[in-house]
C-alpha cells in the first residue's frame, strides 16, 4: 500500500496535471503521460526520488521525445511496448528549461500544515512550469528529423542539458533518424561525425556498429 505522502502526490497529479496533460492529448499510462504524434510519441514523465520515506517525498518531471527503432537500434533491446523516459532519442528534465537551468523538485512533508494548502500550491505550480516550459519545448518537434536536427546542433534550440549530452550518442541517434527517413547522406555524415567523436570510448564498437548498418542499408 502506498505511504501517506505517495498518496498525495498521486492526487496532486490527478487532480491537476492529468486534466490538462488530457487536453493536450497525452493518456496516462503508469508514471508516464504519452501524446501520439505521427511516428514519434511525446512523454511526460513524474520522477520520484529514491530518497522518498514516511517524513519527505519529492518528484521532478521529465520530458522527452520516442522514435521507435532508435534507442533499441543504438542498445541492441526491442522496442518497449509502453516507451518510458529512458526509451526516448531525446529526453531533458523540466528544471532545466528554466532560465536558470536549476533542478526543480517538488516536495511534500509530514509536517505541512494545513496539507490542502501546500497540495494547492504545488498543483498550481507544476501545472504552470508543464504549461510555460514543458509543452512548448515538445511543441517544437514536429517530425522526426527536428529531433536529429537538434541532437546535431543545427535546431536554434538551447542543448547544454537535454539527454543523452555526449557527441557521439547525439550523432548516432541523429544517424539513425536520418536513415529511417530516408536521408542518407546526412545519416552517412552524421555517422561519421560519432566516429570521430567516439574514437578510443567504450562505445566506439557500439557506432562502428551502426555505421555498418547504415553503409548496408
């Protein structure tokens, strides 16, 4: 059975970001809030922390951007059948959309006093940094290869800390998108580009790998 302070998260959540994450055509499966569009799936994501007891919880939200056959092309797993944060080409934490690019953690104690108030105040707020930051930066992705076109640098969108943040793991997802839809040559460049960049890593075979695939297609 859930703890006290769990249950309060789960209805903050309900009774505010699911309703307007639902407007938004995204459907909640689990911890995760799923919007179709087109090929690509946009996430929605509520992170616990695993520090959480029976005096202080916090939660974090994430977004991100699935692709299917990307990430499974890149880690040699199936496609999930319900995609999560870490199945994304493209994931960031909402914190870090801010100006500030500080973490964000919402919290919930114990001792809140009155908790109706505290609830109220949270839901508002979450509601507010989905609505101003979250959706907008998901909003700019409409096809698959604006996702490529900012792991690769080339979309006038700030990088620093969206997921994955390595050169090389950027390029050979951009690679992949860029094949899957038929662009070859920026998929050829692309690979390239995370050979360099991964020369002499622990996932140099992994986009050795991948260009192998790429040159065969």
């Amino acid at each position: 059975m859930a703890s006290p302070l769990a249950q309060r998260i789960t209805g903050i959540l309900k009774g505010s970001l699911t309703p307007l994450l639902r407007s938004q055509g995204f459907r909640k499966k689990g911890s995760v809030y799923l919007a179709q569009h087109g090929e690509m799936a946009l996430l929605v994501d509520i992170q616990k922390s695993r520090w959480n007891d029976e005096d202080e919880a916090k939660f974090t939200i994430n977004g991100g951007i699935y692709i299917p056959g990307i990430v499974s092309a890149y880690s040699g797993r199936p496609d999930p059948e319900k995609p999560k944060i870490v199945d994304c080409c493209l994931s960031v934490r909402i914190g870090m959309l801010e100006e500030s690019s500080l973490d964000k953690w919402w919290k919930v104690t114990s001792r809140d006093s009155p908790q109706e108030v505290v609830d109220e105040e949270i839901a508002r707020e979450q509601c507010d940094w989905v609505q101003k930051l979250l959706l907008p930066f998901l909003a700019k992705f409409e096809s698959p290869v604006d996702v490529a076109e900012l792991l690769c640098g080339t979309m006038d969108t700030p990088t620093r800390f969206v997921a994955p943040q390595a050169p090389a793991q950027r390029h050979a997802y951009a690679c992949l998108i860029y094949s899957k839809t038929g662009q070859s040559a920026k998929a050829q460049r692309a690979i390239e580009q995370a050979l360099g960049e991964a020369e002499g890593s622990p996932i140099e075979k992994i986009i050795k790998r991948l260009r192998d695939q790429v040159l065969s297609a």
